[in-house]
C-alpha cells in the first residue's frame, strides 16, 4: 500500500512538474573552463523530510532523490547554527557568525547589515575569478533601509518608518552580487514586499499578516513567492546561458519556513498535511531549476548543491503534527531547530557535478555550511584571503572520493540561545546543561533539575544523544573546551595568523539561562 501511495505521489508531482515547467531551448553550455555553481538553500527542511535521507518518511521528494542519484548524499553535514541569520552568515563568508555582533537569535525584516561591505565574501571571490554572481529569494542578513524624513528614531520598529521609495543598501549587492531578487528575510517577517537590486518593485502601502503583521505591497502574496522566485532564477539561468563567464546562483527558498503557504497547486498532493505539500512545493522548485539547467545544456558544467539552513521548526506540530502521521522530520535525531542537538543543525546536503561527483554515492565525511566558501576557492584556484573565512575547510576531496577523510579536524555548532558545542573525532561536547533552545529541557529547566553543566556524547555509538558521558570523560571535556577557547581567542579554526573576532564572545551563557531559572 505503502508502495502504491509513493508511486501515485510520484506521478502527481511530474505532472504538476510539467504543468509549471516553461521549457526552455537547448543553448549549450556557457563558455567557461570555470563551472558554473547553483547553490539552493531551504529554509527549515529536515533532514527528514527529504526522502532519500529519510525512507521511512511519508512525503515524496523525488526531484531532489533524483539529484542524489545523479550525484552524492553527504549525511553528516550540518549548518554552523540552529537558526537562519547566522547560519547564512556562515555560508556567504565561510566565518562562524557567533564571531560578529549576533551573539543568540536572528535578525528581523529591518535589522541593519550582519554583513559589512569590508567583508571579503563567497560572492565577492567569485565574481573576481569572473563569474557573474546572483541571489534570488530570501536574505534575512540584514539591509540598510532609509527612514522616512519625518522620524527621529535610529531603527525601524514597526516598518512604517520606513521611506521605500529610497533605495536599500548593504545588502546583497554590496556583498558581492551583482543581482539580487527577493525578500529581505524570512516569509513570516514585515516587509512583505519583493525588492529587485535596491529597490522595492511597489512601495508598500497596505498592511498584511503572515504570522507577524506589517508593511506589504498589494500585489505581495504568500503563496506565491516560491514560484515567483523559482522563475526568477528560470529566468537568470536562461539569461546566463549564452553569456561568456561562469556564473553563481545562490537560490534561497523561504520554504517550508513558515508561514505554512504551499501554492494551489500543491495543496493535498503530499498527503501528509499542508506541511507536507510545502515540502513538496520545495521540491518541486528544486526541480525546476534542475530541469532548467538540463533543458539548457548546463547541467555538465555546473556543480549544484541542495541543503538547507538547519533543522526543522518543532512549532509546526502546533498545527500540522506530522509526526503524529508517522513522518519524523529529525529523524532519529534528539532536538529540532533552536538546539544545540544533532536535530538542529544536522541537515540534508546533495550534490551533482557531472564527471567530477561520481553518481549513487554517499559519504558520511563532516561537513560544514561554513565550508561553501573554501571549497568554491578549491574549485576555482583561488588563494583567500588571510582574512576571511576563518572556519572554512574544503570539501572537495570528498567529491572526488567519497570515503577520504574529512579535511575538518573538527567542527562548532551554535544555538540559537548562543550555546556552544564542539565536535571533534566521535566526541561531541555542548557547553549548556540543556537543548540551548526551545526542546525540553531548556537550560532554565535544566539548571532547575540539577542537570549537568556539560553534555558529552559519544557520536558514533549514541547518535541520539541519550547517554551524557561528561562524568565519565573528565580529559575529554577538558580537551575539547581547550579547542574551543583556542578557537574563539585565535579569531579562526582554521591555520593562519590570529585575528580578532567582531565582538567580545561569553564562553557559556550562564548568566542568561540561570536568571531565567530563578523567573
């Protein structure tokens, strides 16, 4: 039955592919030794919820299978944060964003640049090896919007501050890309307007409610963003096809975040809530874009990867408890996003690059979203800079041979309370007494139950992170803090001269989570 229901999913989503797919002509590829790289990054998709990491799961996800086939499954990769913002941050610059001034949570629709001009980026590395470089979709890393005349306040609160006929500025054009569509952060965040470069295309003029309320321009929709911008980036690849330079598309999803909007067209098709059919819309925009890059003769020169900013959002359940239908988006995995646990920032990650990945192959090599930006300079020959991306480790080997060891001695994750957790070998400390997040116990609770400071979990034999070993491992802890401390005093985890983090780093967080404790 099982089978049957996959199979009749399978055949709905190709023809709800081909009913939205524009064919497109056959151009050849673009003229370049340098191949072109599609980065796409959901927003909130688990691990889970992508089937081939997840068989037992019940939503299809057969574009983005039918990647992995072509290419490689890594399934020990993970985003640097358990939240958006600092997770992206990580991407566009290699550098762990606990070392700017986010220190815990995310940015907001009208927070000022997490990323300043003088930031050496991904973008910015690639476009000086000659690519032509775009982001499409959601940013959520912050933007320089000008306030109305009138106001005597520094920062938008309400968003009607704002004066959005002025052109934006530090966002994503002034981090290296020379095209920017999209919105400015996460679907559920005000403004819900598209801006095109540095500007809005309608000024908005009405208020709308997408979980928050807010600013929004009339003919801003919802449901409509992920096929909006899907052909968008139809449309930059077609445009890139007879170009005579490379180029980079860094495609970023605002789904399955919330708000929970899957397009008419994908509403019942997964089976499995409106969730559900959200994930499948996600895969069917992966799909375009791989069907794009066929249809246009670039699939051979372009390495495509498929991942997503960290785990998925627990407060989902509230309304569409897939779990309870038998599908685990964290699979066997403790925690959700916010977590300091595997949950919160162990994600899918696939990748295809015809004759360099070699198909059907899977690795467990731990990798890091931060790595993006060595690889690509791997990829292209390119030195970096001594002074950027500080915790970034190529894994290109690994595409080459999916059983080399990893180039990563170990690696740092973050929560969105700003706990830390280290990883090194098969050891895995976390530097709170709790989830560092929103699953239970949350530090508060667990300085309340007399829970240890430290958790320390032996990776290969307790992947569920069940057995807090810390008592029985003193030298471990010890080591693996030693790292860490290291890390944030040398400004860098990777080889080189010292430099100096953005801000001052707070080790432990204790302060935040005890005071709550006593609340």
């Amino acid at each position: 039955m099982e089978k049957m229901k996959s199979l009749w999913l399978t055949a709905i989503l190709l023809v709800t592919f081909c009913v939205f797919s524009f064919a497109q002509p056959k151009t050849g590829k673009t003229n370049s030794a340098k191949p072109n790289i599609v980065f796409i990054l959901a927003d909130d998709m688990g691990i889970g919820d992508v089937h081939c990491f997840n068989p037992n799961g019940k939503i299809a996800t057969p574009f983005m299978d039918k990647i992995a086939a072509d290419g490689m499954m890594f399934t020990n990769a993970h985003s640097s944060s358990a939240v958006c913002s600092p997770s992206r941050y990580s991407v566009i610059t290699g550098r762990y964003a606990w070392r700017s001034r986010l220190q815990s949570g995310v940015l907001n629709g009208y927070s000022k640049p997490l990323i300043p001009e003088s930031r050496f980026t991904v973008a910015d590395m690639l476009k000086e090896q000659g690519y032509y470089t775009a982001c499409i979709g959601k940013w959520h890393l912050g933007m320089d919007w000008k306030l109305k005349e009138s106001e005597t306040v520094k920062e938008a609160k309400t968003g009607w501050e704002i004066d959005y006929s002025k052109p934006v500025s530090e966002g994503p054009r002034t981090a290296g890309f020379d095209y920017f569509y999209g919105i400015s952060a996460s679907l559920d965040m005000p403004p819900f307007a598209y801006i095109e470069n540095d500007k809005t295309t309608q000024v908005p003029s009405t208020t709308k409610k997408y979980v928050r309320s807010g600013p929004a321009a009339t003919d801003f929709e919802a449901e409509n963003v992920v096929p909006d911008i899907t052909q968008k980036a139809k449309a930059f690849l077609a445009q890139r096809a007879t170009a005579n330079k490379p180029f980079f598309l860094y495609f970023t999803l605002p789904s399955p975040h919330t708000p929970i909007v899957p397009a008419a067209a994908f509403k019942g098709k997964s089976g499995v809530t409106e969730y559900g059919d959200y994930v499948v819309e996600t895969d069917w925009a992966v799909g375009q874009i791989a069907h794009t890059l066929d249809s246009l003769g670039l699939s051979e020169n372009t390495l495509l990867i498929v991942t997503s900013d960290n785990g998925f959002a627990p407060y989902v359940l509230k309304e569409f408890n897939v779990e309870a239908m038998g599908h685990y988006p964290s699979i066997n995995y403790r925690g959700y996003k916010s977590d300091i646990w595997e949950g919160g920032h162990r994600v899918p990650f696939i990748a295809k690059w015809p004759g360099n990945i070699k198909a059907g192959t899977v690795t467990n090599n731990c990798i890091s979203l931060t790595d993006f930006m060595a690889t690509c300079a791997a990829i292209t020959n390119t030195t970096i800079p001594a002074t950027a991306a500080e915790d970034s480790y190529s894994f290109l080997p690994a595409f080459k041979n999916a059983a080399v060891k990893s180039t990563r001695p170990s690696i740092v994750y973050h929560s969105i309370d700003g706990n830390f957790a280290i990883e090194k070998g098969k050891w895995k400390l976390e530097l709170c007494p709790g989830s560092g997040g929103w699953t239970a116990p949350r530090n508060a609770a667990a300085v309340k139950e007399n829970l240890p400071p430290v958790q320390l979990f032996d990776m290969e034999n307790d992947v569920a992170e069940k057995n807090n070993v810390q008592a029985q491992y003193p030298e471990v802890v010890k080591e693996l803090q030693s790292l860490l401390e290291k890390y944030i005093a040398d400004g860098r985890s990777t080889p080189g001269k010292p430099v100096t983090n953005d801000v001052a780093i707070d080790l432990w967080k204790k302060d935040k989570y005890t005071q709550a404790s006593k609340e």
